[in-house]
C-alpha cells in the first residue's frame, strides 16, 4: 500500500515521502495514529508541497544546530559537588545537569538524552562529553567537577 507519511517514522520513512508499505502495517499503526495517508493523486501534489516545506524547516534547523555546535565546541562547564577524600562524589552530575547547563547558556531547550557522557559522572576532575544535536552535528565539551568548599565553624 502507498503512504504519504505525515510525520517522520524512525525507520521507516521522513515526512512529505510516498513509499510501499505492507498493508498491515498502513491500517494498524500509520493511518490510525495520523503517521501517514493513504497516496492519491491529488495527496500526491500536497505531499511534494509539504516535503519541501519540511526540508526548508530541517535545512534552519540544521543551520541552528551547527551555529550551537560551532558555539559551544570545546567550552568548560565547571560544577561543584560534596565529595569524599578519593574524589568520588556522594551523588553524581547527570545528563540533566548538563543538558540544563548548556540550556542557562544558550537559551535553548536542550534534551538531557542528547548528551552523550557515557554514564553519570562520579568523580572529581575534568571529563569529555558529547552533546548530539543530530546525526552528523555534534560538540565536545569539558565537564570540570570540583570539590566543594567545606565552612569550618
């Protein structure tokens, strides 16, 4: 069966793109849930419309996240945290805590699953993370973990 799909489907197909899928797959999943329409001859002209539409928004997108990248590539972020004498931490600094970081220096919503840290860091001094903005832009920074100052009374 013939879809236009609406909206990207991971795996599938991007939106404004007409492509064979099984038929199953159409009546259960995609029309259902306004994923797709079927193609007609006249959804066939709507669907080129909105494709280009859809490509002229992902090509600012794109330029956006690259002027982010480009902003952000090789920029320090410096948290502080208790930690023990061998320099674990009694928590950990998340992706959450980056990603809401890099959104108080930017302006910009930024989601924590797009930071690539590996996992939560635990230890003090200076780590390399991955913030993904798409497949092909991404930016490296320094996450720089500190001690905090303990007030002696």
């Amino acid at each position: 069966m013939k879809v236009i799909f609406v909206t990207d489907v991971a795996n599938q197909g991007k939106a404004g793109e007409i492509k064979e899928v099984a038929e199953g797959f159409a009546r259960n999943y995609l029309l259902p849930k306004g994923l797709a329409v079927i193609a007609t001859p006249g959804k066939a002209k709507e669907a080129e419309l909105y494709a280009k539409q859809v490509a002229a928004r992902r090509a600012r997108t794109e330029s956006e996240f690259a002027r982010l990248a480009a902003e952000l590539e090789g920029r320090e972020f410096k948290f502080t945290a208790k930690a023990g004498k061998s320099g674990r931490l009694y928590g950990a600094i998340t992706n959450a805590d980056i990603a809401e970081a890099v959104r108080k220096l930017t302006n910009v919503e930024f989601d924590k699953r797009k930071v690539d840290a590996g996992e939560a860091l635990r230890q003090l001094g200076v780590h390399e993370v991955t913030l993904r903005f798409s497949k092909d832009i991404q930016a490296r920074i320094k996450v720089i973990i500190e001690a905090e100052k303990e007030e002696k009374a």
